[in-house]
C-alpha cells in the first residue's frame, strides 16, 4: 500500500486462546517501525487505542514522515504478534492554496 504523508491507518489485531475463545491480554503493544526509528505504543498508557469487544484491539495512527512503515501489534503471553501492516509512505510535494 503507498499512501501519502498526513494518512491516518488503523490497525486491528484478534487474540484467541487455542480452543478459539477471544480474549484480551493483559498487555497489547503496537510497534511502528519508520525511517527514522521505532516507538511503542501501549493500551491503557498511549492514546490511539480501543478495545470494542474481548479478544478485539484497534490501533490508529498518523503516519508523518515519508519512507517505509512497518506496524506490529502484539499481546503478552505466549500470544505472538496478531497484526502487522506494511506501508509506503510518499511526500506531499503539492501546496494546496
């Protein structure tokens, strides 16, 4: 996906025990790896985060400068990373009056 500078994502991630049950872990971080380093972001500590039902996290972000961008959700536990989402990030090189 290639996107331009200013584009707001969301990620969403679902966890579930091995018989299939939802669940939320007791952690769910969200990492967004970009040019020019990485930061995370943890539910219930950073905005961003939602947790419409059990076992359900949604993540928005802002992606601000050019460049790749890799985003990874993942829970504690022996849960591993339930998201991922890859993107291109093009500048804007238009002024809009």
């Amino acid at each position: 996906m290639t996107v331009i500078v200013g584009t707001t994502f969301t990620l969403t991630g679902r966890f579930r025990n091995p018989d299939g049950t939802a669940f939320d872990p007791t952690t769910v971080k969200v990492a967004c790896k970009r040019p020019s380093g990485t930061t995370v972001y943890t539910f219930g500590v950073d905005a961003g985060f939602s947790n419409p039902v059990v076992g359900t996290f949604r993540f928005t972000g802002t992606l601000t400068e050019a460049g790749d961008w890799e985003i990874v959700m993942q829970g504690t536990g022996d849960v591993g990373a339930v998201a991922k989402k890859s993107i291109s990030v093009m500048p804007l090189n238009v002024v809009i009056p």
